[in-house]
C-alpha cells in the first residue's frame, strides 16, 4: 500500500526540490529532546574531495583510501597505490583525525560511510571519498565520526542522497546535513572511549602481525621477497605436464620460495585436515533490503566479516538454505573466486548464507583452527593460489587446487603459541568494535532522550 504524506509548499527546502522522498516523515518528523542543531558545513574548517588517478597493486607510488578500508568507524590501511608526484601528495597527505566519508557507490547502504585515521600515515585518499576536518571549539572529530555512523546520522544522510545508476551525496549536500552540539563534556565522553576503542584495534593488528612474523621466521622466510625477473624460461615437456600455458603459473618466485623453506618443515594437504562445501547463489532478485544477511566475498576479511556491505535475503529463503549453507561454529570461511585466499575462523557460529565464491572448511583435525587461518592468509597459501588462479582476468580457485594446497606444519609449541596471539588479536578487535557501537548508541540515546540522560544511562 502506497505512502501518502502532505507537505507545505512554503516549507520545502534546498531550492524547492520537489521529489518525494526528500519529504518522507522519517526524515523531517520531529522527535528528538536535543534541540540544539547546525549545519555539517558551520562546523567543517576543511573539505575536500579525493584523486581520480588510476590505482595499482605493486607499492608504486603512495598508498591510497578507498571505501574498502573504511571499517567499524576507522581507516584501516590502504591495499592500493597511486603514483602522483609530491606536490600532489602533499595536497592530499591525509592528518591525524582526519575522516573520509564515502560520497558515491552503486549500492545506496554503502554511500556516506565514514571512518577516522587515528595514526599518522603516509596515505592519500580516492575520488568518491571526502575529506572532512571539522572546527574542533564546536565539534571534536571522534564525535563527528560517531554521528556520522549513528542511526539518526545515517538516516539523514540518506535523505541527501540522490539516486540514479550510482547514489550520490555531493560535499555540498553533506555539509547541508544537520548535527547535534553537545556540551564539551559529553563529546570528551565519546573522544575519550573512542580513543580506548582505537587503543584496543591498534594493538590487535600489532599482536597478529607479530604472530604473522614468528610463522614467518620458522619458516625461514622473515627475511625473503621473490625477485624481479623481467624473464624466465620453462620447458615444453613441464607445460605440456601441467596443461597451463600461461606464464605466470611458471614463475620462478613459487620455487624459489619453497627452497627457501627448511627441510625439516613437514606439510600436510587440506584435503588431509579439513573438508570443505561451497556456498550457494541466490540470484540478486532475491536480495531485499530487510532480511538474512548473505555474505559475498567481498564481505570477508582476514579479520572477520564486513556488515556494511551486506546484501539480505528473505527469511523463507534461508530456511531453505541454512541446513547447507549456514556457517557454524568452529568452521573457517575461505574465499575462492574474485579475490581468492581470504580466509577468517568463526568462533561463533552466525546467521546468514555464504555466496557460491566462499568455501566453509568444517571437520577440521589434527591443526589448530587459529592456526590455519594464519596459513591461509600467508604468502605460503597466497603464492599457491596466485600460481593455481591464474590465466584469467577474474580469479578462480579450483576445488581441487585447494584440496591440494599445501599447508606447513612448524611443531605444537609454535602453533600454539601462534594460535593464542590470533584469539587475542580477534578478542581485541571485537573489543574495540563493542566500544564503537556502544558510542553510537549513546549518540543516538542522547539525540532521542536528552545528553543529561544519556550521560547517566551511558557515562556513570
């Protein structure tokens, strides 16, 4: 059944825009206790849109922002470059505090996005993303990051959003968006568990580069890089062996690797330690804005699953589906197509549908769990799936490349001890998320109901 809602001529707003859903009553009903509103742009001393320039993957030039590392209300670290010259650099060097909001996507959920850089970082930031640096006497950046990200902030940054093939909400209409101000004790609030928040997510990602580091060093590899061949010669009875005519299968870097390793390393082959089943593919007719979560590949992380960019499905389907494609406790999810190699282990066991590019390994013996995943993440698995996957502009890694993916075994006290520094690093990064979300909704609770309430109910 159809909405109807009437709104005064008199009353419309930005130049007389005239579409409908500008006017819905979620967006302009009037509900809040907290009364004290400005605009985005009173509050901003700077913004600036990003670098169009192509991008690329072989460290040339200076990591750049995209959306992908805009996570939980943080900017993670850039997996791409671009070569720009310095004095573009230091146009767009991005600050300490700085946020990037995410103005342009195809998908509508994913368009204002924002995170905050909490380290000082050598890194510039893409087109479609922002940069905002707000007056820190009215507004202090960790709560302009958290209301950007709160249910009342996304809600009016939606309203903004002009929708065609692609969502857009310009720098212009970002600034036109409303914000509460809070008195300085309640944004020191939010500043100062923030900062516990982005405390907890800096030493998760030291504690699993350290376990990453000790998997390394036993395997005699904390020191090697493959070199720069600008050729290499492979026989034609080897070819004709591996049915593979595409160059990059043969590169010296896979041998060379593996002859570094120690020969006291023993290996085991998946297929040897856990079984896997592949996900399912619903078809994008059936995703639907309210339902189960579907995850894609481009959900998983090796530090968990990404839900901002989840699609969902209906509920009678997943009742259909879960029984074969509902991840559980005690499994890990791997990725097999697009972006292969990705894999994450479930603690706990979660509601939704894998996508037909996500593998879950179940029955896992004789390894520990945390173990794999730090395996699967390593360049030892990277460089076998990257040799297998190859040939093709899309990857795609073969159920019986995987099976035989070979996995290295470094003795119990080492796995265990690398096993405990990743459940550490994953509690930590739950942590600091737990805090986020909790900030978000003490936002949200005082936007609704009043700071002094919020700061009783939230900040005792």
């Amino acid at each position: 059944m159809p909405d109807i809602f009437i709104y005064r001529k008199s009353k419309l707003e930005d130049g007389l825009r005239f579409e409908a859903e500008f006017y819905r009553p979620k967006y302009i009903s009037n509900e809040y206790k907290h009364n004290n509103w400005k605009l985005i742009g009173s509050i901003l001393k700077f913004s600036q849109y990003g670098l169009g320039f192509s991008l690329n993957e072989e460290g040339i030039g200076y990591p750049i922002f995209r959306l992908n590392e805009i996570e939980n209300g943080f900017l993670t670290y850039p997996k791409k470059f671009v070569d720009i010259n310095q004095e573009k650099y230091e146009e767009y060097k991005l600050k300490k505090n700085d946020i990037l909001f995410c103005r342009t996507n195809g998908n509508f959920f994913l368009v204002g996005r924002a995170g905050i850089l909490k380290e000082d970082l050598d890194a510039v930031f893409a087109s479609y993303l922002v940069r905002i640096r707000p007056n820190s006497s009215h507004i202090l950046p960790e709560f302009l990051n958290i209301y950007l990200n709160s249910s009342v902030g996304k809600l009016n940054i939606q309203r903004r959003a002009m929708q065609s093939n692609q969502t857009n909400v310009s720098a212009a209409q970002l600034k036109k968006i409303p914000i509460p101000i809070f008195d300085k004790k309640f944004q020191m609030k939010i500043k100062e568990n923030f900062e516990v928040s982005s405390t907890k997510l800096t030493q998760a990602k030291n504690i699993y580069a350290e376990a990453e580091k000790i998997f390394y060093k036993s395997l005699g590899l904390d020191n090697w890089s493959p070199k720069e061949n600008l050729y290499y010669v492979e026989k034609y009875q080897n070819i004709f062996k591996k049915k593979r005519i595409d160059a990059e299968h043969f590169h010296p870097k896979f041998k060379d690797m593996f002859n570094k390793i120690s020969s006291k390393i023993k290996f085991n082959k998946i297929k040897n330690i856990a079984k896997f089943a592949k996900g399912v593919e619903p078809g994008s007719s059936n995703y639907v804005d309210v339902g189960i979560p579907f995850f894609r590949v481009s959900n998983i992380t090796k530090f968990g699953l990404q839900e901002n960019n989840i699609m969902f499905i209906r509920n009678e389907m997943y009742n259909n589906l879960k029984e074969d494609y509902n991840p559980k406790k005690g499994e890990i999810l791997l990725s097999k197509d697009g972006t292969p190699g990705i894999a994450f282990y479930l603690k706990d066991s979660i509601e939704g549908i894998i996508s037909g590019g996500l593998l879950r390994l179940h029955s896992i013996k004789n390894i520990l769990p945390y173990y794999l995943e730090v395996v699967l993440n390593s360049k030892i698995v990277q460089y076998q799936m990257e040799r297998d996957s190859g040939g093709s502009i899309i990857k795609h890694w073969k159920p019986d490349e995987i099976s035989n993916t070979l996995i290295p075994r470094i003795g119990s006290t080492l796995e265990n001890k690398i096993s405990k520094l990743i459940m550490k690093s994953h509690d930590l990064r739950k942590e600091s998320k737990d805090i986020t979300n909790y900030l978000i909704d003490a936002t949200d609770h005082a936007i609704f109901f009043g700071q002094e309430k919020a700061m009783k109910n939230y900040f005792r």
